[in-house]
C-alpha cells in the first residue's frame, strides 16, 4: 500500500475583496455619518505633527524633509502594523479597511461647509458668507463680492473632491490602509506648513513636493471623472473634459487647476481669477469659459462631487481587485480541494 497522501492545502488568505468592500463601506459609512465627532484620528495627527515641528523646525529644507519624513512614518508605523495583524483574517481586514477610509475622507463635512456658505448667500448674509468661506479655503475674504464667493465655494469642492475623496481611496487601492495613512499625513502635512508663509516657504518644501507627486495621478483621475459625471448637472462630458485639459495647466499649481477646471466646464461656469492670501494677491488664471458663478452653483457642485466620490469608490474598488495577487487566486482555486490526480493517488495500490 502507498503511504503518500495529498499535499495539505495552504493557509487560507482573503484576497483583495476585504480591502475592496472596506473601501466601498468606508465611504458608505462617511455618507451616513459624517466625520467622527471626537477624536479623530486626523485631528490628533495635526497635533503630534505640529508638537513634532515645534521639536524639528529650522528655516531650512533640510530640516523640513526630516519633519516630512518623521511626520509621515508617525502615521504610517501603526496603519502598517494594524494591516499585519489583520491580513489572513477577512473580516478583521474589512473592518479595518471601512475604518481607515471612513476617517481619511471626508465628502459629506466638505458638503455640509459649502452649504451652509450657500445658504448665506441665499439669505444675502455676505458677511457670514465670508465669515464661513475660511472653512473652506484660506483665501482673503474681506472684500469678495458674492459671486467671488462662490466661485471660491466651487474651486474647494473640486480641489477637495480630489484631495479629500479620491486621493485617499486611489492609495488606499495601491497600497491598502497603509496607503490610506500615508496619503492623509501627506495632504495634512502640506497643510500645516506647505504654504509660502515667511515662516514655511523653506521649511514646508519637501512636504508641499510630496503632495504634488502623491497628487498628480489622483486629480487627473478627478477630472476625468467629473466629467465622466457632467450629466449629473446637466453637463457634457466632452465639454468638461476639454476644459481640464485646456485650463488646467495653466494654474499655479500642477493639480488643483484640473480639478478645478473639469467642474468649471461640467457646470458651466467661469472660475479662477485673482485671489488674495495673506494680504498679498495673486493673478491666477480664468478657469472655463461659462458665466460667473451664481450661489445655485454650489448645490450643482456639491451634486457633481458626490457623483465623483460614488465613482471613485467603485473605481478604487475595482483596482484593488485587479492588482489582487495571482497567488491570491491561486490559494482560492486551491480550496476548492486538491486536483483529481491527487486525490487518486492518495488511494491504495491493488
């Protein structure tokens, strides 16, 4: 008698769907509820971020990239740490997944602050319009008339529709919840010191350079699918998708503008213009070719990024499946039980 037997069959591992559901439910669950209301894990990144600039600042671009560089494995140790623990259990992952997304984007707070500015201009309350707008964005808004005011409105929904929604989920499909962390201390730390304030404009480069690089596929992924979504707002697709490609390069920055200029030509509108900062303004270029826009504007917008933040999950779902492992797959196969070959020759020898 044979004393072979079949190989045992491999350890089970869940493949990309855990990460992909998670993505999906994250969004889902931010939908639904909103951005944690304590604690979040965003918010105590920025405070250990800026006690570690306190520790680290030099006006120098040496000492800026090491605070990058700190800042960024500071969010990035635990989420790769956690994704380790989880990763041969599926429902671990998936729920880990859902939370991580749920707290790195934040579609539905990026909705309710536009809204409320709206409704201020509604109301015509352009003072609290303006008081308001600083949630938004960090332009000046002491003098802005209330179609500046919504153009500024509608330029942060289409910059933070990358920033905020699809950026996050694309790296979180490339690179799971460690993705997901890092492109979130990435956009936090650009934030904090990314500006060219005298105190920054040195210290700031290396993390200002690196939400450039980490955002340069994700805001042409958004306006792609901004105009993808045009119809949502009675838009054309060829229409907006021209736009981006014709205005976007000309903005100062090497993304915002082609986010920027997808909704401008998805809603028809014209944005863009100077703006000023800090007491100083900038000549920024005119963005579309439409007319200015009109406070009902900002409910077409905040329509347009939903429709993107519903694209972009399903699309951050459908990379995660793609790039899932053949091995993955193959270890699935497997369970299915062994070939009929083998088990065959598990039997005895007459």
């Amino acid at each position: 008698m044979s004393s072979d037997r079949a190989p045992a069959p491999p350890a089970r591992k869940p493949g990309a769907w855990p990460l992909a559901g998670g993505l999906i439910a994250g969004t889902v669950a931010d939908a639904l509820l909103g951005d944690p209301r304590r604690g979040h894990p965003v918010a105590l990144f920025g405070t250990a971020a800026r006690m570690l600039e306190d520790c680290l600042y030099a006006p120098n671009r040496a000492r800026g990239a090491i605070f990058t560089a700190c800042g960024l494995a500071l969010a990035t140790g635990p989420a790769v740490l956690a994704s380790r623990t989880a990763r041969d259990r599926s429902a671990a992952r998936l729920a880990l997944t859902t939370a991580c997304t749920w707290t790195v984007i934040a579609p539905r707070s990026l909705a309710r602050e536009a809204e409320r500015v709206r409704q201020a201009l509604l109301a015509d309350d352009i003072q609290a319009a303006r008081h308001m707008l600083p949630g938004l964005c960090g332009r000046d808004p002491g003098h802005l008339s209330q179609a500046q005011i919504a153009s500024a409105v509608i330029e942060s929904v289409a910059e933070n529709s990358s920033d905020a929604i699809v950026a996050p989920l694309l790296w979180g499909a490339l690179a799971d919840n460690p993705g997901l962390a890092a492109y979130r201390a990435v956009n936090t730390l650009d934030a904090m010191v990314g500006h060219r304030s005298p105190r920054h404009e040195r210290f700031g480069w290396a993390s200002a350079r690196l939400d450039d690089t980490a955002n340069w596929a994700p805001a042409r992924l958004t306006a792609l699918l901004a105009a993808a979504c045009a119809p949502v707002v009675d838009g054309k697709p060829g229409l907006a998708w021209r736009a981006a490609r014709a205005y976007g390069p000309l903005h100062p920055s090497p993304n915002a503008g082609w986010c920027e200029a997808a909704f401008a030509g998805a809603l028809g509108v014209r944005l863009g213009g100077p703006v000023r900062y800090g007491g100083r303004t900038e000549n920024r270029p005119v963005l579309g070719a439409g007319r200015p826009p009109e406070p009902a504007d900002i409910r077409r917008a905040i329509r347009l990024s939903r429709a993107v933040t519903a694209a972009a999950a399903g699309a951050a779902a459908a990379v995660a499946l793609a790039l899932d492992p053949p091995a993955a797959r193959l270890d699935s196969a497997s369970r299915r039980g062994p070939p009929l070959a083998a088990v065959l020759h598990s039997y005895p020898v007459l």
